[in-house]
C-alpha cells in the first residue's frame, strides 16, 4: 500500500494523518506553492512598517483606552506570535496594561473557552490584559445603516476603545473572497442581523465568490460599516504549512489587507491537473469542526471543471476535533441555514466524506445529493475501489482551505459553492 501523509487536527495537536492507497493506483500530492516561514524579527519588522496608517507607536502615543479584535480557533492565527509584539509597542507609547481589553471576535460561532484563549492568545497575554468573547445578541451598540441598508450593530466594548486594533489572517473565502481586513468587525464582532443581511445577498447569488474581490458587493459592505466602526489598525497574516506565517500585513484595514491579498494569491496557489479519478481535498488548517469542512474544495471549484472526470470522485477529509460545531447564523434550523448542493457543486460526481469524529448520519443528512459518510478510512478505500478499479489517478490536496487553482481569473465571481 501507499502511505500519503496529510496535515491534521489544527490547534488539537497538528499532526499527520497517513492514508493509505493501493500500491497500484497514480497518487499525487497537490500542495500550494508557500512561502519561507518568518521569524519574529520579521514580525516586529512588518508591524513597524505599516501600509498606510502611522506607526503603532505614534497611534498610541499619549495613552487612552485599546481595544483589541482577534478571530477564534476556526481560523489558523498564531495570535500567540503577533500579540506579544502588539501589546509591547503599545505599553512602551504609554498605554497602561488594564487599559487594554481583546475582544474574541467569534461573530456567530460559539464562544472561546479558557484552553482556546490558551492556545490561540498564549499564557503571557492571557496573565497580562482582560479577554472576552463578542455576543452577537447581546451587549451591542447601534450606529445606523449601511448604503446596501445593512444594520450596524457592533459590539460595544469594541467601540469604548480609544484605539481599536484587529488581528487576523488572510485566507480564501467563499463570500467576500478573502478572509481578513475588515472582516474581523463583520462579522467577527457583529451583532445577528448585522450579519444575516451581510451574507444573505452572496447565498442567493449577488456578487461575491471564493478569491474575487473587485466588484464584490458583500466586501464593499463590509468596508462601509468598518469605516463607520473606526478601525484603527490591523495585524494581518497569510499561513503556510502548519500554520506557519509566511507573510505578515500591518496598518490600514483596507491597504494593508489588499496587500496580503496580493501576496497570498501567490502562496496559495496550486497546479491542478486535469482528469483525475480521485480528488481528495483536506480541510487542515479549518478542521477544527465540520462547519468548516466546505473550505476544503477551494482548489478544485476555482479550477477548470475537468480537473476530476465526470464520473469521479471527490472525497473530503477532516480531522473536525470538536466534531459537527456551531454557527449561530449558518447552522442546522437558523437564520441562513446552509446545505450543501454537492450534486451541483460537483457536478454529479460523487462525494465520500471521511471524518471519524462525526456521526454518519448527520453528515448524510446535510449533504445534498450523492454523499456518502465514513468514520474509517480502510472502509472508504474500499468503496474506490470498487468504483475505480486498479487504474485510478488520484489528487491529494492537503491544504484545501489554503490552496487556489493556479491561473484562476480573480476578477471573476463564478468560484461558488451551491446551496439549497
């Protein structure tokens, strides 16, 4: 048998899973191309170089209050790098240690528990300055509309700061197509409906799309409220590997962030071939819970749509450690409720999902269309192989969630998932 190692359980101890293959089949690993790890003078360098915005320093020059946003588990920020840089320009300008306050910037996702503040802030932050969780039905504050008539509601903490600071990172997303920026306030820090009105227009095809940025309309939105919200400064990364930061992007929210932009779309991008038997896409770096498992197929849906052949099969791996997880927005019976349309998505091809630590049913069930659910990987190869046979050409993307198809038109939005 063949042995392919992929990435595996993010924030939950990042390891490698082997899969094993027959020894007879094509196997090929299809990573993105990545970049050189940075190190912390490479950090402390980029955040004292911001794009265009003064320097942290001069910003906090004079004391005041700082309120600091920075995302959850679901996404793959060392927060544990960049924080202790952050919060020691801050103190050395003057702000005093209890005038500084983060703000996890969950928006609908459940709230951080004290081992993820561990992880994802580092023990040093945590015995330094106050941390709490966003609510987004509660504890908010209402600053207006947008031009698109999206409700500005944010959180209030937020807001009491005198200087308000974001940290996160730049990965492709399917809605307002890169993650990051502004994105951190909405909907990282915003309140329900603020959110629902945000999303609903790219669910019901509007312009938005995984990587396509110009002209999309959810990103605009989500830059009007942030300008009305007030962001001072960001602190974006782009990942490679596990989870190492390879790029760092400090200063305006919108500058700063269409840099990262930039510079991502180069790290992230992946050769993908064409007719293939088997696709197998990794949700690792998000495989934190199945919520996040549709960013595993950002290769293969910017990529010509014969990359798998018409009668093959795309599989789908998570390592989904705290299993199926919470959206309070996308999530089983809320407000925007997602099921997947994987038939056409994928065009009919059908779809295997390994995760072992989700039900099999649950996975069925929300899928819809040819999906079928695993919680073991020999039983899955099986079932390749009575479909497929002894010559089968397989493609292993490890890093769905940070890979793009080489070549694809940024400026189009057709790089969508189907929902129903």
């Amino acid at each position: 048998m063949k042995r392919v190692k992929i990435p595996w359980r993010a924030w939950y101890g990042d390891t490698d899973y082997k899969l094993t293959l027959p020894e007879e089949w094509d196997v090929e690993v299809l990573d993105h191309k990545g970049g050189r790890e940075l190190r912390l003078k490479d950090i402390a360098a980029a955040i004292d170089a911001p794009i265009g915005t003064a320097s942290l320093s001069d910003l906090a020059d004079g004391g005041g209050t700082v309120t600091i946003a920075v995302d959850d588990l679901s996404r793959p920020t060392p927060g544990a790098r960049l924080l202790p840089a952050i919060i020691g320009r801050l103190t050395a300008a003057g702000i005093q240690p209890q005038d500084i306050r983060i703000i996890m910037a969950v928006g609908a996702h459940r709230p951080c528990t004290g081992q993820d503040l561990s992880k994802k802030l580092g023990k040093s932050v945590l015995d330094s300055v106050s941390v709490e969780n966003h609510h987004p039905y509660e504890n908010l504050v209402d600053l207006g509309e947008s031009s698109r008539g999206t409700p500005i509601r944010v959180n209030a903490p937020f807001m009491e700061g005198d200087l308000k600071l974001a940290v996160g990172c730049v990965i492709p997303h399917y809605g307002p197509g890169f993650g990051g920026g502004g994105k951190i306030v909405l909907p990282g820090l915003a309140g329900m409906e603020t959110m629902r009105a945000n999303h609903v227009g790219t669910l019901r095809g509007l312009a938005g799309g995984l990587g396509f940025t110009d002209g999309n309309e959810q990103l605009s939105d989500i830059r009007e409220v942030v300008r009305r919200v007030g962001l001072d400064f960001i602190v974006n990364v782009v990942m490679s590997g596990k989870r190492h930061i390879v790029g760092i992007f400090a200063g305006d929210f919108v500058e700063a962030h269409e840099a990262g932009v930039e510079f991502a779309r180069g790290v992230y991008s992946t050769e993908v071939p064409t007719g293939l038997d088997v696709a197998v896409c990794n949700v690792y770096p998000k495989d934190t819970d199945f919520m996040q498992a549709l960013n595993a197929f950002n290769a293969l849906v910017t990529a010509p749509s014969d990359a798998v052949k018409q009668d093959g099969t795309v599989v789908l791996t998570t390592a989904s450690s705290e299993g199926w997880g919470y959206h309070s927005l996308h999530g089983k019976g809320m407000l925007l409720e997602m099921t997947l349309n994987a038939e056409t998505t994928f065009g009919g091809r059908d779809l295997l999902v390994f995760a072992p630590n989700v039900a099999e049913r649950d996975i069925e069930s929300a899928y819809h269309g040819p999906v079928r659910a695993f919680r073991r990987w020999s039983t899955l190869v099986k079932a390749l192989k009575r479909k497929h046979g002894r010559r089968c050409r397989v493609g292993i993307f490890p890093r769905g969630p940070l890979q793009l198809a080489e070549g694809y038109d940024p400026n189009s939005n057709v790089a969508k998932l189907a929902f129903i």
